[in-house]
C-alpha cells in the first residue's frame, strides 16, 4: 500500500480528499474506455464501414449535437434520481454501445447510427459525475478536487489509444470493440461497488422548481455558458484542426503529430495538480483572463516558425493556458449553481465541449480552405480572447451576487 500511495503521490503531486478516490478511479477507467475505442472509430467508419468522409464528417456533428441536448437532460435527471443511478445507466449503455459495433459487421448504416449515439451514451453521465465532485467536496476545495479528476482523465486518454492500437494490431476491429466493451463493463462493476450513493454536500431533498427556468433567468452563467462555448472551439482547434494544419500545410507526418500530441495529455497528468494547488489563492476571473489567450494567441505564430520544436514549445503555452481553464471554470460553475439543480448547471455546462467538437472542424476547416491556414488561426486566436473577456465578465458579475447576497442575508 506504501508503494501505491507514493506511486499515486507522484502522478498526482498531492493527496486527494478520500471521498473524491472513487470518482477518480471510475473516471480512469472511462477515459481509457472512451479513448481506447473513439480514438479509432472514424477510420472504422471508413475503412471497414466503406462510408465517405463528407458522411463520416455529417455523423459526427450530428453526435455532437445529441451530446448538447443529452449533456443537460441528464444533469437534470441527476437532481432528481441521483447521480449514481445517472452514472450507471450511462456506464452499461457504453458498455453495450461496444459490444454493438462489434455486432454492427460491415452494415454502413446501423455502424453510422451507433456513433451518433454515442454522443448520447458518453454525455448521459457526463454532468451527474461533475456534479458528484461538488457532492463529495467542500466549496473551498472544489477547484483542486476538478484538478484532481481531471488528472485521472487525461492518464486514462494517454493510456487508452496505445491500447487500442495493441488491439488492432494484434486482432482485428472484433478485438478493438470486445476490449472496449471489457473496459466499459469494468467501469461499471466500479461505479457500482465504490461510488457513494450520496455526498456529504450533496442537496437534501430533489428540487421542487423546473431547471430550464433557474439557468435562463441567471445572467452570470448564461454569459459564462457563452464563454465556454468559445474555449471550446479553441480547444477543439487544437485537438482536430492542428493536426489537419501542420500535416497539409506545414509538412508534418502523421506519425510525427502522433509524437507531439501524447505531450499534451503527461503534461496535464503530472502538472495539473501542482499548478492548480499553487495558484489556488489567485482569482478566478484573472486565471481565465490569462489561460484562455495562453491557448489561442501562441497558433499565431505558425506562420512564422513552424519548426518541431516550435510546435512543441506552442503546445506548452496551450497546455498551461488549458490547465489554468478548466478546472477553474468547473469549479465557478459549482459555485454559481444551486444545490438543488447542480447538475442540471453542470449539465449545461458540459453540453458546451459538444458544441466545441461541433462547431470547430466546421468551421475552421471551412476558413482554412477559403482563407488560409494564418486566417484560420487569426480566428482560433480572437476567440481564445472574446472567451476570456467574457468568463472574466461572468466571473466578476458572480463575486458581487455573491457579496451582495451574503449582505443581504447578514
């Protein structure tokens, strides 16, 4: 127990808080479920499906679109079933998504229709487990508790595609889909035996008003939905956008964008943590006012210097600005949610990535051809700025509600 709790120490560059250990443990093992199988999913749809790219491409926007409507119902549900029963729903749904890829053979349309609802299935239990972290922890400790998930998280998408591709390599699609179901179904046996079925923080009684109505007549979050939704875009840029670029326009390899891009996920995985506790006492508003133009405005500079090692110093400053990002805002949107509709929040909040995986290759894509790559990261840069100006807005219209309630109520 000594060696893992050092092993642990090292990865995570902190303790957690012991409540939060099974949302970690689950969320590994999600996050290399999902990475292990999605990472690969498109060239299935190509290659073994025989589908064109321009439908490949429609399939994904409209999965996308499912996860923003599926983000929020199931935060919704989550106030008033629990986040438990969210979580495992969405775990055996996942788990039986795979295995009907592997049911699925070489029949276009049922494979195609299978990724759309994967948009569903992946999103489903998406808010109820961010709200489950505001549960388990006190509000002070809610944005080292994200920071914490999300290192799980992203060791899970280091160790998931090398996995994957073991699979392939030595089986087949066949070998891919039932180790990605044995995977899912692991998560689940997890969720099932460790996670709590109520936080310590956790609201006391289901709410008795209508979710939709709380979150549209709340102004801060609106606009800090808005927010998100641009970082989104920039983020997403990265992710699909870069590669496209640096292969098509820069002379990259795959395989090099394939050596680059694993940075990004061990640099969250080691540093997050140690940032996040470092910063801890710095505000909100200026964490975003700085992380969000660290991811946008350094793809300026593409068109300037477009070296490895360039790139790599790029996705650096990307990947600091990301870690200053995300759990800061996972944890403002804690803060600005009821308890009673916590989840529904978090599941507004989350509906915004899908919003990002729709709206990015769409629109970047569509630039870069008409415009130019520099174009193209012209805009990827403004909106890393817009997104910034915003949440800091957000940020700081929330501090006064919050001292001006707090006067009230004194």
């Amino acid at each position: 127990m000594r060696v893992f709790a050092r092993l642990f120490r090292l990865v995570w560059g902190a303790d957690v808080d012991r409540p939060l250990r099974p949302v970690l443990a689950v969320g590994l093992v999600g996050s290399m479920a999902g990475s292990c199988v999605w990472a690969f999913v498109g060239i299935w749809a190509l290659r073994r499906l025989g589908a064109g790219q321009g439908t490949v491409g429609l399939v994904f926007f409209a999965s996308a679109a499912i996860a923003i409507a599926a983000g929020y119902f199931g935060g919704h549900l989550s106030d008033h079933v629990g986040r438990r029963p969210l979580i495992l729903v969405a775990w055996a749904c996942q788990a039986g998504l795979m295995l009907a890829f592997l049911a699925a053979g070489r029949r276009e349309a049922l494979g195609l229709g299978l990724i759309c609802l994967g948009g569903l299935f992946f999103q489903l239990g998406s808010a109820a487990d961010q709200a489950m972290v505001a549960d388990l922890v006190p509000p002070e400790r809610h944005e080292s508790a994200y920071a914490a998930v999300r290192v799980a998280s992203n060791l899970g998408i280091a160790i998931g595609p090398p996995v994957g591709g073991a699979l392939l390599a030595l089986g087949s699609w066949s070998a891919l889909f039932a180790g990605g179901a044995a995977v899912s179904f692991l998560g689940f046996l997890l969720a099932l035996r460790f996670l709590p079925r109520r936080g310590a923080y956790a609201p006391a009684e289901p709410p008795t008003r209508h979710s939709f109505g709380v979150i549209v007549r709340d102004r801060p979050f609106l606009l800090f939905v808005v927010s998100a939704a641009f970082a989104w875009i920039v983020y997403v840029s990265f992710e699909v956008v870069l590669p496209i670029s640096l292969v098509q326009g820069h002379g990259f390899a795959p395989s090099t964008w394939g050596f680059i891009v694993v940075v990004n996920p061990l640099l969250v995985t080691f540093f997050q943590l140690r940032l996040t506790e470092r910063l801890r006492p710095a505000p909100a508003a200026l964490k975003l006012a700085i992380g969000l133009p660290l991811m946008g405005l350094p793809f300026l500079f593409l068109s300037v210097v477009d070296s490895v090692a360039a790139v790599m110093a790029m996705l650096l400053v990307f990947v600091i600005g990301e870690m200053l990002w995300v759990p800061t805002s996972q944890a403002i949107v804690a803060g600005l949610a009821p308890e009673d509709v916590r989840g529904a929040y978090m599941g507004a909040f989350g509906s915004t990535a899908a919003v990002g995986f729709a709206l990015a290759p769409l629109l970047g894509l569509q630039v870069r051809q008409s415009f130019g790559d520099a174009t193209m990261w012209t805009l990827v840069a403004s909106l890393s700025v817009v997104a910034a100006a915003t949440g800091a807005a957000a940020c700081r219209i929330a501090v006064v509600r919050t001292r001006a309630a707090a006067a009230s109520a004194a």
